[in-house]
C-alpha cells in the first residue's frame, strides 16, 4: 500500500512540474516579442496616460496628455496656428496683438504691465501655462506660474517659430498641423522669392523702428530679421551687418547718413511715437537717403513686423511682395 501511494505521489508531482514548464515556455514566447492578448476586463478598461514628460529649460515638466485652457503669452499666434484657442492673451496695457484679433476678440487679457497680472491667471483656470521666454521664468515667477498649472518655458520661442510650432504640435497632439503649416509657409516664401528676385537681386535693404523715445536700427536675428534675409534671401544693408546684426541698436542721427539703403521698412511704435517720427523725417539727412528720394521708404504694420510666427511672418511676406512689386 505505501508503495502505491508513494508511486501515486511521484506521478502527481510530474505532472505538476510539466504543467509549470508548459507555463513557463507560455509566458516565454511572449516576452520574446509576441504581442499578449489582454484579459476581456483589460480589454474593456485600459489604461490612460494622463500626462506626459517634457524637458525645458528649467527642467521636467509633466503636461496633461490633452490639455483644454492654455495660456502662452505672445506665443498666440503658435496656438491659432495650430486651431487652438487660448484661454487669456498678452496684453500691455490697452496694447494687444491687433493682428490677432480676429482670433482672439473675445479672449480675456493678462495684462503685463506691471508683472504678470497673476490673480487673474488663477481665475482663468488653465490646465498648462507656457512662457515664451526664459526671462519669464527668473526671480521665483516659475515656481508661482507652476503652482498654478503645468509650466513649460522656451528660450526664446519667437527666434526659431518653426521649432516652437513643432513643440506645441506634440504637447496639443497638432502634430499634423504644425507640418501643414510649415509646408505652407514654405511654399509662400518659394513664391515671393521668384516674384522678388528680378526686382531685389543687389539691392540692400533696413528696417528701423521708431520708439516715442528712440530710432533703433533693427537686427537679422529677431522678428523681421530672419523673413527678411534669411526665408526671402533679401540683401542686408552692411550697416545692419556691422552695427545691429544680433540685436537693434539705437540710430543716431550721426550715423543715420551712412544708412544708404535702396529700400527701408519703417515701424512706428504707437501714437506716441508720431513726434518722434515727425523729428526723424522732417531732417535734411533723412531727406538726403537714397531710400527716401527714390520713394522706397514703406511704412509697415508694427504689430506684426514686432512678432513671431507663421501668422506674422506670412502677413510681413505679403507686406514686401506688395511694396516692392508695385509700380
């Protein structure tokens, strides 16, 4: 008897430990890349992410996997591109981005003038903040910003838009509009170029702003920069090159005769800048430029011309087609 009950022992646990080799081999072949197959309850109830991480210049950053009430100060026209609109907009004082505003109406401002206006950002309730420069972010403001939703912050999101549209693509899940839009901004620089050429080929050309205070030559690297002499390959005057290239820089009336530019885009900050574009213009030396006795000198929308994105940038295209193809 106690043989076979021991035999029965012995054979009960064989064929226990084939039943957990069998599982073993099971559990194997799907971990060497064979897809699992959930359990039905897996099946109805998956998993949602709810947030992803992103790096910035200050650190990780966990943004909501689908974010709905975003503010991003003077990155606007980024979301509107991307058929996103935000929950509050830059604004300084009762200066907004009129450019924007057909977008952008009937959206309540955060007001910059003295600080970000943060009592008010906490009533709009936004679920991701985004600074479009790390200066926003000095002084503890991050922490603040962050306290009150997920912050990511840019460099600088108005030198390169391209980049920032493809950022903001991914956090909003625009990817495939962000690529529309690039391609379409491509295709419009393409087009001015060839209607520019014949006309612009040796030709130098300057943009100056003026401040109710100040006349700045302005720079190849910001804002107007980049569409004017890198996207349209429009010549610099070597003033611009020399004196203002990485930033503008202040144009005095003493260096103002050597800006012999063939044409000159012209941006008036405000009504308080008129007195001071009235002193400029009423000068001998702005009435001896070249630009200026050839009626080359165009006034243009400061709004835009002072910003960044693929909105802005297509609208200061149609400003240089326009002007310098009209007879």
């Amino acid at each position: 008897m106690n043989g076979n009950k021991n035999g029965n022992l012995l054979l009960g646990f064989i064929l226990l430990f084939a039943l957990f080799l069998s599982a073993c081999g099971a559990q194997g072949s799907q971990s060497s890349g064979e897809p699992a197959v959930p359990a039905a309850n897996d099946a109805k109830s998956p998993v949602e992410n709810t947030s992803r991480t992103y790096q910035d210049v200050i650190g990780a950053v966990e943004i909501p996997a689908e974010p709905k009430r975003i503010v991003a100060p003077y990155v606007e026209d980024a979301l509107i591109t991307l058929g996103v609109k935000p929950a509050m907009q830059w604004a300084l004082g009762d200066l907004v981005q009129e450019y924007l505003q057909p977008h952008l109406k009937d959206v309540p401002r955060l007001d910059f003038t003295d600080g970000v206006n943060m009592e008010a950002l906490i009533q709009a309730n936004p679920d991701m903040i985004v600074l479009y420069t790390k200066n926003l972010a000095e002084n503890g403001a991050y922490e603040q910003f962050s306290k009150i939703a997920p912050t990511y912050a840019f460099d600088d999101a108005t030198v390169d838009w391209r980049g920032t549209l493809h950022i903001l693509g991914q956090m909003l899940n625009k990817t495939d509009a962000a690529e529309k839009a690039i391609q379409h901004y491509d295709q419009k620089v393409a087009e001015a170029k060839e209607k520019l050429q014949p006309i612009t080929n040796g030709k130098t050309f300057a943009v100056i702003r003026i401040k109710p205070k100040e006349v700045l030559l302005m720079d190849g690297t910001y804002y107007s920069g980049p569409v004017l002499y890198q996207d349209l390959g429009l010549q610099p005057h070597k003033l611009v090159r020399e004196l203002a290239w990485e930033y503008h820089k202040p144009l005095s009336l003493e260096v103002l005769p050597e800006l012999d530019a063939d044409y000159i885009f012209l941006l008036v900050q405000g009504e308080a800048a008129k007195v001071k574009v009235k002193e400029l213009t009423d000068s001998s030396i702005w009435k001896g430029l070249p630009a200026v006795k050839n009626g080359h000198v165009f006034e243009v929308d400061n709004t835009y011309w002072m910003a960044s994105g693929a909105i802005a940038n297509e609208m200061k295209i149609d400003d240089v087609v326009k002007y310098i193809t009209s007879p």
